[in-house]
C-alpha cells in the first residue's frame, strides 16, 4: 500500500505547525492551569492528523479518495478509552 506523499506532509506539516504553537504559548505560561483546555483541543487535533497519515498507509489511495464522510471521521477519531493524564 502506498500513502499519498503529498498529503502525508501537508498533515506532517500542521502537525509541526501546531506543536510549535503549542511549545510556544507554554514557554510564555507562567501558569499552565488555564491552557488545559486549548491543549486539549490540541492533543484531539493532532491526533486526528497523525492518525489520517497513519490510516492512509492502511488504505487504498483510490478509497481515501471516495471516503465518506463517516470513514473519514473514522480514520481521524481520537479514542474513546484514553484517559487525560490530568483528570
């Protein structure tokens, strides 16, 4: 199975994007309390992304192609049975 390249690295991409973010706006916290939610939201985000390149390997590029949006938000999902570290 092939992954699309180009896709891959657009997702790789924010994913980078995003964790810079992420790296910067706690290097300026002095208090990392009132940033849980956005790391949240975040840590959902990213995962959806590494989730869809992984996915895709797994995946015919045709099918990627025509997905529907229910396998789409399949292949993205974050999963349910993880618990937050700071619940």
């Amino acid at each position: 199975m092939s992954v699309d390249k180009n896709v891959a690295l657009r997702n790789l991409d924010e994913v980078k994007e995003d964790l810079e973010e992420i790296i910067k706006g706690l290097k300026q916290a002095e208090d990392l309390e009132p940033l849980r939610g956005e790391l949240t939201g975040y840590v959902v985000d990213l995962y959806m992304k590494l989730n869809k390149v992984y996915n895709a390997w797994a995946v015919p590029q045709e099918q990627i192609t025509n997905c529907t949006q229910e396998q789409f938000d399949e292949w993205c999902r974050f999963p349910e049975d993880l618990a937050p570290f700071f619940s």
